[in-house]
C-alpha cells in the first residue's frame, strides 16, 4: 500500500472531503496556503507529479526530512499563472486537508482560520451549540455554552486579520469522531438549506 494512502485513512481524509465540499475558496484567495510555507509530499505523490511535470517537480527535496516525507518550499511550482493550482485533481495529501492540519495526537486534526477555515470553525460552533439546545442541560449551562462559543468565534476571526503573514496561528483541534459529526451535519445542513 502507498504511504499516502494509509495516511489518508489514518486521518480520515475522506471525512475532510465530505466537510470541504461545503467550501470553496473566495476569488481573493491568494493561495497564501501554497504561496506563503512549505508543502510536504509523500514518496508516491512526488513521482506522480514528477511525471505530470519532471521540471516543476525538481523544486520537490527530501533534504534534512525522514525518509518517504519530501518538501518543496513556497511557491508551489505547480500553481498556474492564475495562482490555482495546475495539478488539483493530483494534489498532494496535504493540500486536499488544508486547512485542516495533521498533529501529532493521532486522535484529532487541527483546523487554521483562514477564510475557509473560519468558516468551518463557525460552522462547527453552531453544531455545537444547537446540539446542546437539544440536550437535556440546564438552560443556565445552554447560555454558558452559546456566550463560550461566541468568544471562541470572535477569537478566531481575529486571527483572520494578516493571518498569511502570521508565524503561529491557533488551530482550532477537531477530534476525529467530532470530524465526522460535523460531516453529517454539514449535509444535514445543506440539503434542509436545498
């Protein structure tokens, strides 16, 4: 089996897609994800792209990195002169998650607010608060919860504020099960809004 593939089910990168297809990228997105950082390939992923371009896959190094794991730094090569990226349907494991991130609990990924990002994170705010508005707490703990996740949501958006240019951001951590709830509601979502 493929490194990337194992990867790919080790952290549900099936379960992000399900949650990504609700998302597009604005037209000012400047593609700070594949413009601003260094992008991580796996072994097969750069042989795939070697072969759709041999002389843009030259700038992809595994220098100084564990074996199997291979980078390339900013710019991607592989962005079109529109700055969108020229092998999208070959993308890397790592550009299909963002702006979900890989970590290292093997339990949970991390979420980046950027535009999409935050836009997931305010989504999966009003999951959780309108999961406790079902639930049988107190109303006094439902008000605790809505007033925390209104705080978290305005935390986040200031992080949007340059967010590019940033060298830490805060992830917001998303656990695998939670992942996959936030999927179901998601559709739910869409299909009542359909």
């Amino acid at each position: 089996m493929e490194i990337s593939v194992a990867v790919k089910k080790a952290i549900r990168y099936n379960v992000v897609q399900s949650i990504l297809k609700h998302y597009q990228c604005p037209d000012t997105c400047g593609a700070h994800c594949c413009s601003k950082g260094q992008i991580h390939f796996f072994e097969d992923e750069v042989k795939v792209l070697t072969i759709l371009d041999q002389e843009k896959a030259g700038r992809i190094t595994n220098k100084g990195l564990s074996a199997g794991l291979f980078q390339m730094n900013s710019p991607c090569s592989f962005l079109n002169a529109n700055g969108r990226c020229g092998v999208y349907d070959n993308r890397p494991t790592v550009c299909g998650m963002y702006p979900f991130k890989v970590n290292t609990s093997g339990n949970s990924v991390g979420l980046q607010p950027c535009p999409i990002g935050f836009l997931i994170i305010r989504d999966f705010a009003e999951w959780i608060v309108e999961s406790f508005s079902r639930s049988s707490v107190s109303d006094d703990e439902k008000a605790r919860i809505k007033e925390e996740w209104e705080k978290n949501i305005a935390s986040y958006e200031a992080e949007l504020v340059d967010f590019h240019s940033r060298t830490v951001l805060k992830e917001m951590q998303i656990p695998f099960d939670e992942l996959e709830m936030l999927s179901m509601f998601l559709s739910s979502k869409n299909a009542k809004n359909s």
